[in-house]
C-alpha cells in the first residue's frame, strides 16, 4: 500500500511540474508576445565597410546609426521587393506574364539604401531592371505586377511592361542598353537649368558600363558641373558573362576618370545609404557629378529567359545567399541587437506574403486596355487629337 501511495504521489507531482512548466511557457509566450514600444532598443550604431575613393580628400562613414523605425521600414520594403520579384517568376512560368522580365532580387539594398540618401522630389532613371525602383518611387505592388501581365490596373496602364514603368521623378525602365545614362544627365540640367535644388540619380549595369554613351555623358556632367550621381549596380555578370572577360578595367568607380568616385558594399543597406547621403550632399553643394559603383549580386539570371546557372555556378549563388544576403544581413542586425522580435518580423514576413498574393490576384483578373486606349498619352495635348492606324480608314484618339 505505502508502494502504491508513493507511485501516486509521484505521479502526481510529474504532472503538476509538467502542467507547471507548460504554464511557465505559455506566460513566456505571452510575455513576449506582449511586448511594448519601450521593451526594444530605439536606435543603434553599426560598423560598415570601408568604401574605397577616387579623387576624394574625404570618405562616407565607416559608421551608420539605424533607428528601430528606420529598420522595420528597411526590412519590409526589400521583403516586399524579394517576394514580388518571386511572384513575377512564378507568374513568367505559368506563362501569365510574356515577354521581357528582368528580376531585382539580390540586390534589394541597392534601391532601398539609395532612396534613403535622397528624398522623392530628386529623380531617378534606371535601366530595365526597374521594377524595384518604381516599388521606392512610389508604384504599388498591384500596380507593378499589373503591368506585368499587361493589364488596365498596371503603372503605364499596361501598355509599358517590365522595363517600362514610371512614376512620379521617375523615368523608367529603359530597354536600350546604357541610353539612359544621358538622359539622366539631362534631367540633372533641368535642375540645375531651374535653380531647384534637387539631383538625379543615373544608374546603369556594369555590363552598360563599356558604352561609348557614357563617357560622353561623363564628359559633359563634368564641364557643365551637373548635379548627377552615376551609379553602375556591378552584380558581377553582364548578361552571362563576367566583369573580368568584358572589361580591362573592372575599377568602375574611377572609369569617371576626373569624376570623383565611391565603390561600395551594395548587399549592406546602410553602406549603400550612407554612401549615398554623401554624394548627395557632394552634388548639392555644387562640385558637380559624382560616381557610385555598388558591389551586389542578382540571384536570378540575366532574364527570365537565362536560367542563370550556365556561367556560374549553383554553389556560388548559394554562398552569397548565405553570407551576403542584403535581409538576412538587417534581420540579424536588428535581432543581435534587441531592435525587434523574431515574432515580429515574421508578423511583417505574413502580412507582405499576403499583399503579393492580394496583388497577383488583381494582376490576373483586371481586364486590359482595351483597343480605344492602345494610343492614349502617345501626344500631351488637348483637345484629343487623331492618330492614324495601319490603313486609311483606322483612326484612333490619343487623349492625353
């Protein structure tokens, strides 16, 4: 009997001590769950790397202050970035999207550090790897993968496509290699022509960095004192070959020669702001134009059309997902340093997954453009003038 009264008694304290622990787990959850605004560290400062000068007395600091705010917004615009590009890849291979595309993903720093250097009434002109640009510019998701699958709702009304997008102070998406580099500069002559103080940013690919066009460019931004950043994304491959088999100098920020010039870390967000605040604030005070080259990497291939495996290797993607990823970078960041919650960025993660979905749904559903609009905003004038078609008797309106 004593035996048996002694089981039980054990028995029962097993229990009690594990009903105890599950409540002790769930108050921790709770707890955590529940913790305030004050519970986080509001601001943190962080070493960067080291960026590398051409024709500079001074450099950008090697040091970065990041606000709790600040990197929330950080992480959600480039998990916003990643997961819209990996939709348009998803939607490329159900064929619901044609033609070209040109993903972002990998370099997600690259567009969110050079937006926060610079404020939305500057201006920004890209090639066509653009549709990050137009999400920091101020496009929507629906609005960007709308015109991606060439529908009504889209950003140029579906009429654009990948490379063709624009937004407010934003000029696109451009298809011609390396031709957007002088129109850059040419905004940046407006600005200065207009007495505003404001700058352009002109970016450009280390494969679109070779183009007789830009020298040129350079050479006039230098003489006239423009106030332009040059910015060429080096991802290491132009198309599908490498810097070093295209170019005999693969030093892009010093190809400005008499332009001053910073190289980089473009997978570090805040390398790649601080940076930019910097030559902002060069091109401001009226030295004229300064050359950025951003060292990051594309996960995808050149396009859609290029798996992206044939001159580089599987195991080189992956060593740059592992160790240079640009979110991965910031989450670690924030987490070592008490800036947010795991719970917390995986609420952000539920949330941004869901406003790719609700946007691919209205991607593939709104109806396109239909004929009467194919010559809208061709000509900017009123009244609505006539277009002609491919035969005398096809007329159409472009209304502007």
């Amino acid at each position: 009997m004593q035996k048996m009264l002694s089981i039980i008694s054990n028995v029962l304290r097993g229990t009690a001590s594990k009903n105890g622990a599950e409540v002790a787990s769930e108050g921790a959850r709770v707890v955590l769950s529940s913790r305030g605004y004050a519970d986080f560290t509001q601001q943190a400062t962080f070493d960067i790397k080291k960026c590398d000068v051409h024709k500079l007395e001074e450099a950008p600091p090697q040091e970065a202050v990041l606000t709790r705010e600040e990197g929330l917004q950080y992480y959600r615009t480039m998990q916003v970035m990643r997961r819209m590009e990996l939709k348009a890849d998803q939607l490329y291979k159900q064929k619901i999207i044609r033609g070209f595309c040109h993903l972002y993903d990998g370099q997600e720093a690259c567009a969110v550090g050079i937006e926060a250097g610079i404020t939305l009434s500057d201006h920004l002109i890209t090639a066509y790897r653009a549709h990050g640009y137009t999400l920091t510019r101020g496009g929507t998701v629906r609005e960007i993968l709308a015109e991606l699958t060439g529908r009504r709702g889209g950003i140029a009304k579906g009429k654009g496509g990948s490379m063709h997008m624009y937004t407010k102070n934003f000029y696109g998406g451009n298809g011609i290699v390396g031709a957007q580099v002088p129109l850059g500069a040419g905004v940046a002559l407006a600005c200065k022509y207009l007495g505003k103080n404001e700058l352009c940013v002109s970016l450009y690919g280390d494969g679109a960095a070779n183009q007789g066009q830009i020298f040129e460019t350079y050479n006039m931004a230098a003489l006239w004192k423009l106030p332009c950043i040059f910015v060429c994304e080096n991802n290491k491959y132009g198309m599908g070959t490498a810097v070093e088999r295209a170019a005999a100098s693969t030093d892009y920020y010093k190809r400005g020669d008499f332009i001053p010039g910073l190289r980089v870390d473009g997978m570090d967000v805040l390398c790649v702001r601080e940076a930019t605040k910097f030559a902002a604030d060069y091109c401001r005070s009226g030295k004229g134009p300064i050359l950025m080259e951003l060292q990051t990497y594309r996960y995808h291939g050149h396009s859609m059309s290029d798996p992206g495996v044939s001159y580089r290797t599987r195991e080189e993607i992956q060593e740059v997902r592992s160790k240079s990823d640009p979110i991965s970078m910031l989450k670690d960041r924030m987490l070592q340093n008490n800036m947010a919650s795991v719970e917390e960025l995986k609420e952000i993660d539920v949330a941004v997954r869901k406003e790719i979905e609700d946007a691919a749904q209205f991607a593939t559903t709104d109806p396109e453009p239909p004929l009467e609009e194919l010559c809208n905003h061709v000509y900017s004038s009123e009244p609505p003038i006539d277009v002609r078609g491919t035969s005398p008797w096809s007329k159409l309106k472009s209304h502007s």
